[in-house]
C-alpha cells in the first residue's frame, strides 16, 4: 500500500511565504500533488494507493484517480496521520506500506520501480532528501516494522530504528523524489531540471530574478 498524507494545502509551503502569495503557494501545492498522483497512475506496477488527508482539493483529486481516501479529520500531524493510516493497513492484512509525499512532483516510475526492486521481504528502504535531511519514501514490511516520525531532520532517525530492527535497510540515492519543494532554491531546482510537469510549468513563469536566495521562513 502507498500511503501520501497531504495536510491541508490552504496553507501550504509557509517557507515560501517570502517569495509567494498563500494563492500562489497553494496553486503550487495542488500542481506537485497532481503530478506525483500522474506519475503513479502511469505505473504498471503500481500498489493500492490510499492518501491520508482532509483537504477537498486532494479528496477530489485521489477519487479521480479511484485512489482510496483515509479521512485525517483532526488534521493531524504529517507523523500521527500516518501512524493511523498504518495501523488501518495492518487491521486489513495489508503487509507493507510505502510512505510518500506530495510534494515531490519529479518523481519517476522508475525510481518507484527501484524501491521496489530493493525492498527486502522483510526490512525497510529509505530514500532521503536532497539534503539527507528529511526522508522522502519509506518502505516498511511488514507494515508497523517501526513508526515514522517526520520532520526535516527525519532521515537519521528513521535510520538508527530502521536498523534497530535487526532486518535489511536499503537507502537509495533517487534525485526525482529527493526534490521536495520547500525554499525558492528548490524552485530554481525545479524550474530548472529537464521535464513538463505541472509544478515546473508554474514554476517557469515565475521571475527567479526578483527571489532571494533561500528562505528563513
């Protein structure tokens, strides 16, 4: 099962509050999550899908696709969110989960098919963020191996428990799903980087020369 939790995108990207509009940022938002639900509705090999969410916009989105809907009424936690969404997995016999998220809209399905091809029987696969910070995808089997807790420094901890379960823990280096758009650099990233999706169209149209560096938000 893929899990994406997707908090509310009205108030989406507040680190880029300096350099975008909240009209901007969500639009934003709605575009990366379009696109990685396309590129997983491209994979042959795709897994059940289940997005963990209240906000209508995703709601919508996900039953276009036939994807499932895991209600986050209380607008959780990214962490509690999909703390909930796993034990739903478990109680349904599901073995495994591969966490997402939607902000990652240059994913590739073969970088989906690399995780897969690296997910032990029984273990964990952890692809990190551009900066090794956060962590973009985690596979976990069976589906409650360890809990997640997200947050930008994610990736270490995720780490030492991943290993601390004394099963194989693949880390896979994947430059699609590394790019989280979070800081005008990212952006730059994106609008930059070869492709056509949704997100780098927007970003393309906007006048990089009049952003800063990077954010403090």
């Amino acid at each position: 099962m893929i899990l994406i939790p997707v908090k509310n995108l009205s108030n989406a990207k507040q680190r880029l509050a300096s350099v975008l509009d909240q009209s901007s940022r969500t639009e934003l938002a709605q575009a990366m999550l379009s696109d990685v639900l396309n590129t997983l509705g491209g994979w042959r090999d795709c897994p059940e899908i289940s997005l963990v969410t209240s906000d209508a916009f995703a709601t919508e989105l996900a039953r276009s696709f036939n994807y499932e809907v895991i209600s986050d009424d209380g607008c959780r936690s990214e962490t509690d969110a999909i703390e909930i969404a796993t034990q739903l997995c478990e109680q349904k016999g599901i073995q495994s989960t591969l966490v997402i998220p939607g902000d990652i809209p240059l994913i590739t399905v073969s970088e989906l098919d690399q995780i897969l091809e690296a997910a032990p029987e029984e273990g964990t696969v952890l692809v990190p963020s551009a900066g090794k910070r956060g962590t973009n995808a985690a596979f976990r089997s069976p589906a409650g191996l360890f809990p997640l807790r997200f947050g930008n420094d994610s990736f270490k901890p995720h780490l030492a428990a991943a290993q601390a379960t004394g099963k194989p823990c693949a880390v896979l280096s994947l430059p699609g799903i590394a790019l989280d758009i979070d800081t005008p650099s990212d952006l730059r990233q994106l609008a930059a980087a070869p492709g056509d999706t949704r997100a780098q169209r927007m970003a393309r149209h906007w006048n990089f020369d009049e952003l800063p560096v990077a954010s403090n938000g």
